[in-house]
C-alpha cells in the first residue's frame, strides 16, 4: 500500500514537471516544480550578478 502511494507521488511530481517545463519560460519556476535545488540556487545566482546584485 505505503509502496504505491510514493510510486503514485513520483509519477505525478514527473507530470507536473514536465507540464511545468513545457508551458513557463522561467527556468526558476520549473525548477521549484520540478524540484531541482541545485538548479534553483544556479539560476538565481546567475540572475543576481546579471543585475549586479
């Protein structure tokens, strides 16, 4: 039962992300969706010394 939910869970995270990444063109909210920290913090660090931060 407990295996299946997280399986179910996973495949939903999946979905959301790729319909996320399919329809913004912000590279910060499909990271958030898609739970990508790494590639959150980069994008952030790259848009702060863009704008001289």
């Amino acid at each position: 039962m407990q295996k299946s939910l997280v399986e179910d869970s996973l495949l939903l995270g999946k979905k959301v992300c790729a319909h996320t990444r399919a329809h913004t063109h912000s590279p910060v909210v499909w990271a958030l969706a898609c739970g990508k920290k790494r590639l959150l913090q980069l994008e952030l660090l790259r848009v702060s010394v863009a704008h001289g931060a």
